[in-house]
C-alpha cells in the first residue's frame, strides 16, 4: 500500500490555480523540518483524493489535511475543521471527485483534522503560480497549527534548526 506511518499530513490542491496551492506549499515548508519517525508529509496535489485516501495503510492513526477551503472568512484566515464540517461542494480534484467523500469512509478508521485557510483567489482555468499575500502570510500560523496537531513545540523546533524530534523530548529511532 500507500505508507506505514502513523501520521500523515498532507497538503492538497493545485498550485496551478494561486491559492488552491495553499496545502501544497505548507507541505513543501513542513518537508523542511526532520520530523519524529512515524510522520510523514506528503504534497498529495490534486489526487490525494483517491491515490491517498483509499490507499492508506492499517497503521495511520492520524491524517492532517492541508486544503485551501471557501467558508466565506477574511482571505487568509485559517480554521481546523472536522470531516462533518466540511463545506459541501467545495472540495473537487481534477476528477470531479469531493475531497470530503472518501474523508467519511476513513473517519471512523482513522483521527482526521482538516486545516483550511481562506483563499482570497483561486485562479482556474488561468494559471497564476503563486499565493495571494494573505495566503502566504497564513503559512507560518498554519505550520503552527500542524505541530500542536503533531504534539510538537513550534517555537522549541525553530530554535534547534528544524530537528524537532531530539529537541523537543519526542522520542523515536531513525
């Protein structure tokens, strides 16, 4: 299968289509930092509906799912929202497929958080590859949220340089 971690963040969306880019690009900081073992940060673009969700190993125990999500906020703003809280309608890869129904077939299985920030633009059909400022002024906070999600100390893991699990006190083996 897919993997064999216990957590798995992944960011979702089109960085073709400006802020649809929003998970992707906070998946692409989070690769940054040497996580304990047992987590692994995926950009599952515009397919993670399928190639991720329906093909997820026994052992995840917790999904974290990046997404920019149209909830009507302030552009750039983020909220952690449940599978039930989910925007109907409003999460459709390449193929047409909602992001929150293979979510309702996993939730029973497996701890899902979605953390979705508010775009202020999403480009498609025009390609545009990059975030809107507000967008890209929720990164930090959004990789914030991931590490309290993960049980991490953001500020701890700054100030060792990114190795987060040795300074942190999260043990683990490599």
């Amino acid at each position: 299968m897919i993997d064999e971690s216990e957590t798995i963040v992944v960011g979702c969306g089109n960085i073709l289509f400006q802020d649809d880019g929003f998970g992707p690009r906070v998946a692409q900081e989070l690769s940054e930092f040497e996580l304990p073992p047992g987590i692994r940060v995926i950009d599952g673009g515009t397919g993670a509906p399928h190639l991720l969700f329906t093909l997820l190993e026994e052992t995840c125990k917790k999904l974290i799912i990046l997404d920019c999500i149209d909830w009507k906020a302030k552009p750039g703003t983020l909220r952690k929202f449940s599978v039930d809280e989910l925007p109907k309608g409003k999460f459709i890869d390449a193929h047409n497929w909602t992001l929150s129904e293979p979510l309702h077939g996993l939730k029973d299985k497996v701890e899902i958080v979605v953390i979705g920030c508010q775009p202020a633009k999403v480009s498609d059909p025009d390609i545009e590859i990059s975030l809107t400022e507000e967008v890209e002024k929720a990164i930090p906070e959004a990789i914030k949220m991931v590490f309290t999600e993960l049980g991490i100390d953001y500020e701890l893991s700054r100030q060792s340089k990114g190795n987060i699990w040795r300074s942190s006190g999260v043990s683990g083996t490599d």
